[in-house]
C-alpha cells in the first residue's frame, strides 16, 4: 500500500512540475507594468532591506534560481534576470526572501543549512548500501547484517524527511515576503500580484509534494524492518 502511495507522489510531482513550467511559461509572455527586470527588481528589494553584500547573478538553465548563503548570491536564470514579466518578478522577489532570512537570521534557514552537510553524508551513505542491495544479497550480509542495514537505510530517509520538512516553512516565508514587498513597492498592479502568487502557490506545492514523499518511504522502510524483525 505504501509503495502504492510512493508512485502517486511521483505522478503527483510530475504533474505539479509541469503545471509550474506551463505557469512560469505563460506568465513570463506578460510584460510588467513597471517594466523592471528581474535583476533590478533583486537589487531593489536587497536595498530597501538594507542588504549590500548580496550579488545578484544570472545562471544558465530554466527554474535553477536559488539563492547561496555561502558566497552571498541570488543566482536567476537568464528568463527571470533579464525579463520583464509577472514571473520573473515572482521569482526574483522570492530568491531576495531567502537573502533576507539569511541576513535576518531566520531560524528555519539557519536550521536547514545545518543539515546539508548531514544531508550530503546520509546521501552518499545511502549510495553504498543501494548498491551493495544492486550487486546482490550475497554481498551485503558479509559487510553488514541486514537489518542493520535496513536501519541505516532509515536513518538516513529520516534525514532526509526532516530536511524536506524544514525546508516547507522556509520557502513559504521567503514567498510570503516576496509578495508583500512587490504590492508594497507597487512593483505589481493587482492582475500581476495575483500571477505572481499564482506562480509561488505552484512551486510550494512541488516541496509540499516532496516532504510528504520523503515521509511516504521512510515508513516504507520502517516497515520492511518491522516485517523482517518479527520473522
């Protein structure tokens, strides 16, 4: 039944997925009333937080914005840093968000970018023991019981439940500030306000999608050692 449930999820993300690039596709066809780019509206917004340590940069590919407390970056993708729609008003803004929960000290932020290195180290753990599985049975038990590893398997997908977890109120908060600040600043008229939210709701569900997948196998897994423990 869980495994049922894991490839709903995977159906739902594809579906959100491609809900969210026909959104972003068609909102970026509508010119922005102020005409700002997506760069400007990024260096505008980390003004007026007081932010000047941050660079905002432009990236190749499509959706691959995200903002680096490492090197201080909003990095956009060439549509968003050089457009002038609802879209890239919507991202931009959104990406600024996460700079000033980084300059802010949000604890949610700070508390997630803790865990990456966690995350990293639980990733590559749980790549040995899959491919010790993918090799053959006859592999692992000489390495490592089965149940052991069945529980650092679990270990591991908590971590990365808990990360996708954490990662939900972060990128509601950076979108809630965003959209405050552009119909504060009157970067948006009413119509590019509503795409603008239109697209942000979109693109929370794909981490709402993913925490509650990350959760549907960890219990997947909870319960095969469950089964094997009780034979």
């Amino acid at each position: 039944m869980l495994f049922i449930i894991i490839i709903g999820f995977m159906i739902a993300s594809l579906v959100v997925s491609t809900r969210l690039k026909n959104k972003f596709k068609k909102y970026s066809k509508i010119p922005l009333s102020t005409g700002l780019t997506g760069r400007e509206i990024a260096e505008l917004m980390l003004a007026d937080h007081g932010i000047h340590d941050v660079k905002v940069m432009s990236v190749q590919g499509q959706l691959t914005d995200h903002y680096n407390p490492t090197n201080k970056t909003v990095n956009l993708s060439p549509d968003v840093y050089s457009g002038r729609s609802a879209a890239a008003a919507a991202v931009a803004s959104h990406e600024c968000g996460h700079a000033v929960q980084h300059a802010t000290a949000y604890s949610f932020l700070e508390f997630r970018s803790a865990m990456v290195p966690i995350q990293n180290i639980s990733g590559q753990i749980i790549n040995v023991v899959f491919m010790m599985m993918f090799f053959g049975a006859f592999l692992l038990p000489s390495i490592i019981p089965f149940n052991l590893a069945i529980l650092v398997i679990i270990a591991c997908y908590g971590v990365f439940t808990l990360f996708a977890f954490i990662t939900l109120p972060v990128e509601f908060d950076a979108s809630k500030r965003a959209l405050a600040w552009i119909q504060d600043r009157n970067i948006v008229n009413t119509g590019e306000h509503k795409m603008a939210k239109d697209a942000l709701d979109t693109a929370a569900k794909t981490y709402v999608i993913a925490a509650l997948s990350a959760l549907a196998t960890l219990l997947y897994w909870v319960m095969i050692y469950l089964g094997g423990s009780r034979d």
